[in-house]
C-alpha cells in the first residue's frame, strides 16, 4: 500500500509542476528592479557622451582654425582675416560661421590672430583661440597657437587668449582653462 501512496504522491508532484511553467510575481518584480537599476546607471553615462561629442566639435574646429593659420601665416605677410580665405568655411559651418552648436568667428592681422566658438546651447563649454607670432630668444620668428576652453558650461563664447606676439606667451584670459593641442 506504501509503494502505491508513493507513486501517486510523484506523479501529483509531475502534474503539478507542470502546471506552474510561468513565473512568479516576485520572481517578475526582481527583474524589473534590477533593468531599472541597470538603467538608471546607464542613461546619465550615455546622455553625457552626447554632450562630449558636441564638445569635440567645438574643440576641433577651433584647433583646425588655429593650425591652418599657422600655415597660412608662414606662407603670407599676415594672418588670415576669414574662414573663406583659409579655405575651411564648410568646416566651421555656413557662410556665418554657424554650426549645429556652436557660432565661430575669427579676426586676424599681422602678428595675431583670435578664433572664437561660442556654445548655442547652455550646456556647453565655449571655446577661444589665438596664434601669434613671436620672436624667441634667438631673435628667430616663431609661431604659436593656443587653445582656450571655458571653465563651465552655458558662458558662451570666451574671452580670446591673451599675448600680443613679440616676446608676450600665450595664455589664456578670464574663466578659461589651456588645453593641449
């Protein structure tokens, strides 16, 4: 009698854990705990490479502006007055100088020249440039650039580099920080 209570108690067992092949209401709630977790890290890291990306932009074309002006500059008698003369005004946007996110404008004479990206959106860091030209201690005519980032986002554009050529370093001005080139 024992082996038949056992064998019907198994096949009870098989039955029912055939009926029961979903999943449990806590078992659903702990998944989606953890996706929402998994996103809340996620999405401020992947909303702040956007943000990198527009600043790249910003960063590049100011370096590019300030580079070809340093060409331009050792095949010509001055610096270049306009993004058309220097051959890149598609780059640097439309006719106006304006892209996506950043307005650009540049001046230019015969010892310096200044390039300045101001941010169109309030979350982003402008950007200046200069490129003088200096004597070095050897009296040889030397070239330099600069490229100046604002300390904090939504500052628009920032103040140009400081240094007037001659012996004058380049630095740069006001609430701004030097970056590499």
């Amino acid at each position: 009698m024992r082996t038949e209570l056992q064998a019907k108690f198994i096949q009870h067992l098989n039955s029912r854990k055939n009926s029961e092949k979903g999943f449990t209401l806590v078992e659903l709630l702990v998944v989606i705990i953890i996706i929402g977790i998994l996103a809340a890290i996620a999405l401020p890291n992947f909303l702040n490479q956007a943000s990198k990306a527009k600043q790249s932009e910003g960063k590049q074309n100011i370096a590019l502006v300030n580079k070809t002006q340093n060409s331009y500059r050792a095949e010509n008698s001055a610096f270049a007055t306009s993004f058309n003369i220097l051959a890149i005004g598609s780059v640097v946007g439309d006719a106006s100088g304006s892209t996506v996110n950043f307005n650009y404008s540049m001046s230019g004479a015969t010892d310096t020249a200044d390039v300045l990206g101001a941010a169109r959106d309030g979350g982003l860091k402008g950007y200046a440039g200069r490129a003088a030209r200096f004597s070095n201690t050897a009296n040889q005519s030397v070239i330099g650039t600069i490229l100046c980032e604002a300390t904090a986002p939504g500052t628009g554009a920032v103040s140009a580099a400081t240094g007037t050529g001659g012996t004058s370093p380049l630095a740069c001005g006001g609430s701004t920080t030097s970056l590499s080139l």
